[in-house]
C-alpha cells in the first residue's frame, strides 16, 4: 500500500514548498543537499494524508517547524494525531519552535544528529 507522496496531495506539497515560512526556509538552508552528515532530506513530503515540513527516508525521520499556529489546542490534538499515525509507520518526528531555528542553528543542527540511527 503507498502512503508516500499521494497524487491528490501533490498540488498542495508544490503549493507549500514555493511558499514556505522564513523558518522552513532557513531549515531548508540547513538540510538541502544533503549537507547535515549527507543524509537527504525532502522538503514538503506527504505520508499518508499529512504533509510534513522535512522527511528524511534513509533515517525515517520527519521534521517539523513550528510557528504560534500550533499553540492552540485544537492543533495540538492535530499534531498528536498526526505523531501517532508517523510513529505507527515506524516514522519518528522532531519539532522545533521557529525562533529556535532562526536563533541557534548548531544546537537544531546537533538535536537533529542525535536523531540520527546510522550515526
């Protein structure tokens, strides 16, 4: 069954990866070819029917960027959710808070290694 990259979702991923937030672009400088200890990473990838900021396949891991819109409650139930689905595919997630990626970019940089399995 593919739950990777599903067809109907491939419009809003183009949509979100031309348009993203000045922190997913500043993630993005830190991940893109793969320059974190050469794992790739995938802007704006769909597993299932969630669309996550980064996706590292070699690692199964999945990176969110988040901003005040995931303070509310009814977003944490979503962002809950959505943890439960990942980590039922064997997906593990990490976020960090925009100002984190804006204001310390080694200690994201390390956080993300530390997640690493194949170090």
């Amino acid at each position: 069954m593919v739950i990777h990259n599903l067809k109907y979702l491939k419009e809003k991923r183009r949509e979100l990866r031309n348009n993203l937030t000045p922190a997913e672009a500043t993630m993005w400088r830190y991940l893109q070819n793969s320059k974190l200890d050469g794992r790739k990473f995938r802007r704006q990838h769909s597993v299932g029917n969630y669309i996550l900021d980064f996706y590292c396949p070699s690692e199964k891991l999945a990176i969110e960027v988040d901003g005040s819109s995931h303070d509310d409650y009814s977003a944490e139930i979503y962002d809950k959710e959505r943890t439960d689905f990942l980590e039922s595919k064997g997906i593990r997630m990490i976020r960090f808070d925009n100002i984190d990626v804006f204001e310390s970019e080694e200690l994201v940089c390390e956080a993300i290694r530390s997640h690493f399995k194949n170090k």
